[in-house]
C-alpha cells in the first residue's frame, strides 16, 4: 500500500510503500520513554521503497539493552517521530504510524515486547468516553 506521512509542522514529507500485514505493536519500554506514550505502532518500509520529499530529520541514536544501536529520526522543529534505522547499512526503515496520514487503515497484525505492555490496556474501551476535547 501506497503511504504518505509528514510530522506536525509540516517541513518533513516522506512517501513508502508497505506491507498491511506487517502493521505492529510494540510495547517496548524505549519506545513508551521515546513517544511519551504507552505503544508505539510501527510498519516497516525497505529502502527502495521509502522517499524522503521535504526536510532533513535530525537523528538519535539509542543503544537496547542488548547493546543493539538503533538511529531514530525526527523531526528537529516539531519533535514529530518519523522513523528507525540501522545506525550503518540502511535497509529498512521502521515508520511510524502515528505520522501517516493513513493511519486509520493501518490495523495493527501482531504485538511485541508485551512483557513490557501497560497492564491496564486492555481495559481502555470501558472507560468513560467522549467525542472530542472535553469541555
Ligand atoms: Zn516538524
Ligand atoms: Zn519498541
């Protein structure tokens, strides 16, 4: 599937091709610190199907507890996450759902790093609900 994604300020614009089965959770505790959020949902994209078109993202490069260098880019102005690399060797990119504009049709296939996963998850579709911003 054809994707397109920018951060919220508008100055990166990327373009992939991707996979719809390979849409993932993960619940990995650098990516809850990274996104300041609980999960973070990923697809990847090979290289040859992924296109930067506006802007440079800035780069951090984190190191797992397994010693496993990752590059994570976003952007510099906005703090948008755009994706993860290898720190050499680029052949896939790990994009970030949450910044494609496709996102509501990218359905997640499959969790990782559950162990991790906030415990009350499964209970979120009980709570109270309203629409929009409450007033
Ligand atoms: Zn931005
Ligand atoms: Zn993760």
């Amino acid at each position: 599937m054809h994707v397109t994604g920018a951060c919220h300020c508008g100055q990166i614009r990327y373009e992939a091709e991707i996979d719809l089965a390979a849409v993932a959770i993960c619940h990995c505790t650098d990516c809850q610190k990274i996104t300041g959020s609980s999960f973070r949902v990923n697809v990847p994209a090979k290289k040859e199907n992924f296109k930067m078109l506006a802007g440079e993202p800035k780069t951090y490069v984190k190191t797992a507890e397994s010693g496993a260098k990752r590059l994570q880019a976003f952007c510099g102005h906005c703090g948008t996450s755009i994706y993860a690399t290898t720190e050499v060797d680029q052949k896939v990119f790990g994009l970030r759902v949450g910044a494609l504009d496709q996102r509501q049709q990218l359905v997640p296939q499959k969790q990782i790093w559950c162990d991790s996963a906030m415990p009350w998850l499964g209970k979120i579709t009980t709570l109270p609900s309203v629409a929009k911003q409450p007033t």
